[in-house]
C-alpha cells in the first residue's frame, strides 16, 4: 500500500508480487528485481487464482502478471486484482503484443515484452517510484522547486520561473536533461561519453564530460537549486538525486490515471490535467533518448483528450469539444482523429465552411510535410459528407 511505501516524500520499499504460470520466467523476473534494490518481493505465484486469493491481505504496491496463462487469462485476473487489490498498480510481462490496447483500457502502468531487458524495467521502476512519490495535491508548497519537462526544460519555485538559470552549453543542459530524465539512478561515465562526445577519443571525451559536470554543478548551485549529482561506484558514473522534486510529467501521469472516468462531478480536475499538457515530453530538443517516453505520455494524453472530448459532444456541451478538438490538432497535428473529430462537431452545428477548411488544411498539412495523402477514414467520411449535403442542396 501507499502507506507503507512513502515515508516524508521519500520512496522505501515498493511491495511487489508476481504472477507467471512459468516458473524459470518467474525465477528470472525475481532475480532481475532483486537487482534494483528498491523492490521488496513479497509473494510470487504461479497460479493465478491463488493470487487473486491471497494478494488482498498482501496489500502489494504492484503485480507483475503474466498475460498467457492457462484457466484464467492474465487480463481477467488483472481485472479482478485491481478491485481486490484497488491500491496497486498493474504490469504486464509478456511475449505477445498483441494485449496492448487491452492492458491499456486497464489502466497498466505499464506493458514490458518478453524477454524482459534490464533497461527496459528499469524504466518501469523509476516510473512506479515516481506515481507513488507523487500523490494528488490540491495546492504546492510556496517554496517547493517543480521542473517542467513538457515541451521545454524549465525549473519553477513556488510558481515562479527561475529565469536566472541558464546552461553554459546545450551539452549542459542535454546532460542535465538525460540525469533527470534517469534519476536516483546510476549513470556510467561510458554512457553519457557515448550519448553526447560519441565522436571523440577517450580522453578528450572524459575531459569535456568532467568539465560539463562541472558546469551543471555550479549552474544549479548558484541559482539556488538544491540537487545533488553525485559520483558513484567509485567515480564510475553519476547519480542526479531528486528527493521529493516535483517533476511535472510524472506528476501528471499520476493525477491523470488516478482520477475516475470523466463526468459532471469531476470534469473540472479532467479540463485542468489536460490543459496541463503543454507540448511533448522535451519536445522542442532532438533528444532521440526521449522518443519513447515522448511517444508514451502522448498517447496517454491523446487518448484522454478523445475522451474529454466525446463526454462534451455527449453532453451537448459543443464549445468545449471544439476546445479540445483544436488543441489536438494544434500540439499533435498529424493526429488525424483530431482532425476528424473537428470536422464532425463543426459538421453538428452546421459550420459546412469550417469542416471544408479543415479538410483542406489536413490534406496540404499531410502532402507538403509528410508526401502522403489523406487517410481512408477520413477521406471517406469526407466524401459521404460532401454527398449528402449535394443531396439536400438538390432538394431545395
């Protein structure tokens, strides 16, 4: 449980039990959690049923299931954990991708193929460690530092930005960014050589990476920032230790997967997190080491955004549909759902002129950048569009 998990802001222990029908697999995801330290195991099975069983009085942080399971499938027993189990996050582990969208509509934190990588749950590590660190908060601590990663690299105390921080280099600010982005993690020397002076000599690498740290140390320290990058395994890499930091990606992750499905009760704290979501993650660097989880919280906001949407045209509630239709299209503009979904409210409120300019904006937009044309679905919604309203130009 939460509870036994955060003590004064600080991740302890993450409570962790596992479910897999394969015991070698089993064994080997247990010895690979072993490894991160912050994991506490305390219960593996290999049959699901008495998982679901017993996992209630365990009170687990997160389970880790297996998706192929012989009686009872990994989604059904997921399912049921989660109303047995309603503190504790749900992981996929499996061999097939197929499951995607199904663990997704179940809220999973995540989704890891077999054969499992240590890079790859170490992610979903610091990812559980940051939902549970961040827990929902009606107001921040006037003096709380807060470091945006929504579209730019910003650093903010009490709400204010700290305009007085400025990176010596883009190297700086990229290192920077990379520690952040693998904090309270190891970070070897040879990574962050391989990442940003892949082209130079060991030497002359080493030389601008000691002299780079230098620059993020002092950079931080005389803007008042209190952040620690320490050396570890004997100066064989760095650690960026964030402590109770707040980070607005994973704060937003956490708030928008913990609030119920959008209604009249709490659509407010749903328009508020969206709006949140100010650009991608990093979004205006080409950090290529942030793509995937760049791609990741996207498709988290986009899929809440449709949402959002669909609640505001089933509730007659047109302008904000358009509102969030139009922010889409204008942070995510070859999301060709927006797009149609635009098309469609305009069409409900009889803008024909509006749903022609859309049209015609997506089809240069998806020809002039990208050389393709329009996709079927809305090519076809288009030209039945297009038909039917021929059709009640002829009657009149």
């Amino acid at each position: 449980m939460l509870k036994n998990t955060i003590l004064s802001g600080e991740i302890t222990m993450i409570q962790a039990v596992l479910v897999d029908d394969e015991r070698l697999a089993l064994v080997k995801l247990e010895f690979m959690l072993k490894e991160m330290k912050a994991v506490h195991i305390i219960a593996s099975y290999t049959d699901p049923i008495q998982a679901i069983q017993e996992a209630p009085t365990l009170e687990p942080d997160v389970i880790f299931i297996d998706i192929e399971m012989p009686e009872v499938s990994g989604l059904q027993a997921a399912a049921i954990l989660q109303e047995v189990c309603p503190n504790a996050n749900i992981v996929f582990v499996t061999a097939y991708n197929q499951y995607a969208v199904e663990a997704f509509e179940l809220n999973a934190i995540d989704y890891i193929l077999k054969p499992v990588r240590h890079d790859r749950l170490f992610k979903t590590i610091q990812r559980l460690e940051d939902r549970l660190r961040f827990a929902p908060k009606s107001t921040e601590v006037a003096h709380e530092l807060t470091i945006r990663c929504f579209q730019s690299l910003r650093f903010e105390r009490g709400g204010q930005p700290l305009n007085n921080l400025r990176w010596r280099t883009s190297k700086a600010q990229e290192l920077f960014a990379f520690l952040l982005h693998n904090r309270n993690r190891f970070v070897s020397k040879d990574t962050l050589i391989d990442l940003l002076w892949p082209d130079f000599n060991l030497k002359k690498a080493s030389t601008h990476l000691y002299t780079t740290i230098y620059q993020v140390r002092q950079c931080l320290k005389q803007s008042e920032v209190d952040l620690h990058i320490s050396n570890v395994s004997g100066g064989e890499g760095y650690t960026l230790e964030t402590g109770p930091l707040l980070i607005d990606a994973a704060q937003w992750e956490h708030n928008i997967l913990a609030l119920e499905s959008i209604g009249e009760d709490n659509c407010a704290e749903h328009q508020s997190l969206f709006e949140l979501y100010s650009g991608d993650y990093f979004g205006d660097y080409d950090y290529l080491w942030a793509e995937g989880e760049r791609q990741r919280l996207r498709t988290i906001w986009l899929h809440h955004a449709m949402g959002m949407a669909q609640f505001y045209i089933d509730n007659n509630r047109v302008p904000e549909a358009v509102t969030v239709y139009q922010k889409v299209v204008q942070l995510q503009p070859y999301f060709e759902q927006g797009h149609l979904g635009l098309m469609k409210v305009y069409d409900s409120i009889g803008e024909r002129s509006a749903v022609e300019e859309q049209y015609k904006n997506l089809t240069e937009l998806l020809k002039g950048d990208l050389r393709i044309g329009l996709p079927a679905v809305v090519q076809d919604w288009y030209e039945q569009w297009e038909l039917h309203n021929f059709r009640i130009r002829s009657k009149k």
